[in-house]
C-alpha cells in the first residue's frame, strides 16, 4: 500500500508528515489519518523525526512556549522529551531527549526567525484539511492571569496601596485630633482666666 | 489597513480610513488619544487585520528578527527598524509620557521590540490569530 506524504514549508523550516488514510473512517486515498513518522529538517540543524508520540509531546511543547512568549514569560519549558529555554542572546534552546536507551540528547539552538518558522510548519499542519489528526489533547494552554496568592510581588501590589492609605489617614487623622485638643484646651484656660 | 480591511469585508465597521483612525487613537500612548468604548467586535476586526497583515509582512518581520539573531556579522536591518520605530514613536507618541520615554530609549527598548516582532511572527496565522486574542483578552 502507497503511503502518502505532504510537507509544510516556511522559509528555512520544512515538515514531513507520512502516513495512510483510514479507511474504517472512509477516509479519501490522499488523506493521512495514520501518521506512521514525521521529519522536521531546518537549516544548519540536524534533521528531528519519529513517530505520532513524539509529534504530539513537541508540537505541544512549542505552542506552550509559544503562549508564554505572548504572554511575557519566556521561562524555562521542561517536558519529557523537550525542554525549551530563552538564552540571554535571546535565542531558543531546544533539548531533545531521545526515547532510546544510551542515545544523547541533542541540544538546538534556534534563532527567532526559526522558531517562527518551525512554528508557522506546526500551524499549517493543524490547518491541513489532508491530515486528519486529533489536536483537541494539543492546545495552547493559556492561564489566565487572574489574582494568584502564590505570587508574592502581585500580593504586595494588592495590599500595599489599602495599606499606606490607611496609615496616612491614621497620621493625617491623630495630627489633626492633636491639634483639635491643644486647641480646646488653650480656648478653656482662656475662659478660665477670663473668669479669674 | 484600509484595503486589507475590505477585502476581510470589513466595510460595515470600517467605512473609510478615519473610521480606522479614530480607532487607533483609543491607544492612550498616543499624542492624538481618545478615550472612547471599543465594542468588541471593533477588536476582534481590528486583531483580523493585524494577524493578516503580520502574513503579508511575515517575510520582512523574519528578514529583521534574522538580522537580530545575527546581530554581530549583519546588523544593519534590525538598527533600519530599530531607528524608524523609535521615529515612528517620537512623531506619533506622547513621548511626555515615561512609558513612551522607555519606548524611544535604543538601548532598553531592544528586547521590547524583539518580543513584539515574535508576538507577530507567531501571530500569522488562523492559530496566530487565536493566540493573541487570548494574549489579549487577558491584559
């Protein structure tokens, strides 16, 4: 049986998807349901493939990373197969785990404009109306940034503000009411002396 | 903007180049700044335009941040943008302001620049687009 064979290019990153269409789903003969492997070839970089696992644990890795770039946290991603990491010269550092007993893993520096590239190959792979593949487990998992007690600086941020303003208006308050006092009791020796 | 916009059929919430205008004033940075109630589907128009226009413009925003990877052996690209935004900023921008100040200031501002330019790289596409809705969604 032929297997079929599509790739999604952009500029310096080129995905190769092979597989065969499921026929159980009465699939067309172009369409890939089954992917059997996947190579993903940048330039100046070795060649990455394998099998559908391990296309779902990085093209989940990558739009993880993706959704922490947008939103400002390009921290350390940690899987188990691929970390991602931002360098100070802010290029992408990829460590690739083989799954294969006493094989090294292989590090990759990617710049920016590969890392969009690589990225933009993933998206038009889920945009593939030729490949019939379950993306609902790989989704960006965005976190909304709502009011979290974990993080320390946001609950100085909340409590400061309440806080000094209360104190500033005990200060302002007790100063005032001090001077209320002096005042009441200058204003009775007064009427005292004025009876004397 | 404004031919993009029509041809995503835009027409209805952008009749004309001013429409468009008046919305970018609500951006409280600039100079000419408005404050007026963006409805939501004028944001969603508005993110339709920025995601298609980050396609068309993909080759060059990759040309750039090429140039800034590369920043020792070329980097005449990434200082032509570099320079001209912080131009575009300095005639556009309130630049009274101290955010806008961080804004023009070349050497701070380079990684603020960096991460826009990636935010639109990754922006280019129906996916892109759904990125930074949320992104934004949860300003």
């Amino acid at each position: 049986m032929l297997q079929n064979k599509y790739t999604f290019t952009q500029s310096s990153a080129e995905l190769e998807i092979v597989g065969l269409p499921d026929y159980s789903k009465s699939d067309s003969e172009k369409k890939i349901s089954i992917i059997s492997k996947w190579k993903l070839s940048i330039i100046d970089q070795p060649d990455i493939e394998g099998g559908l696992d391990h296309l779902k644990l990085i093209l989940q890795s990558f739009y993880k990373y993706s959704s922490l770039i947008i939103l400002g946290k390009e921290e350390k991603l940690e899987s188990k197969l691929i970390d991602i990491n931002l360098d100070e010269d802010g290029l992408h550092n990829l460590l690739l785990k083989s799954t294969k007993p006493q094989v090294e893993p292989l590090k990759l520096k990617l710049g920016n404009a590969e890392f969009t590239d690589v990225l933009n190959c993933f998206d038009q792979l889920k945009q593939s109306e030729n490949i019939s593949f379950n993306f609902q487990t790989i989704s960006s998992s965005y976190k909304k940034q709502g009011f979290n007690l974990r993080n320390k600086s946001k609950l100085k941020n909340v409590l400061y503000p309440p806080l000094l303003a209360f104190l500033s208006i005990s200060l302002i308050t007790s100063s005032l009411l001090y001077l209320y006092e002096s005042n009441q009791k200058r204003n009775e020796d007064i009427t005292l002396k004025s009876k004397f | 903007m404004y031919s993009l916009s029509n041809k995503l059929s835009y027409q209805e919430i952008f009749p004309n180049k001013v429409s468009i205008w008046k919305l970018r004033c609500n951006n409280p940075l600039r100079k000419t700044f408005v404050s007026n109630n963006l409805k939501y589907y004028e944001f969603d128009a508005l993110l339709n335009i920025t995601s298609e226009m980050a396609k068309y413009l993909y080759p060059y925003i990759r040309s750039i941040l090429h140039s800034l990877d590369n920043y020792n052996s070329r980097p005449e690209l990434w200082n032509d943008f570099h320079n001209r935004l912080i131009d575009l900023i300095k005639q556009r921008f309130n630049t009274e302001s101290i955010l806008v100040k961080k804004l023009i200031n070349f050497e701070n501002s380079k990684n603020f620049y960096r991460k826009i330019l990636l935010i639109l790289a990754i922006c280019q596409s129906e996916d892109g687009y759904d990125r930074l809705k949320i992104y934004l969604l949860n300003l």
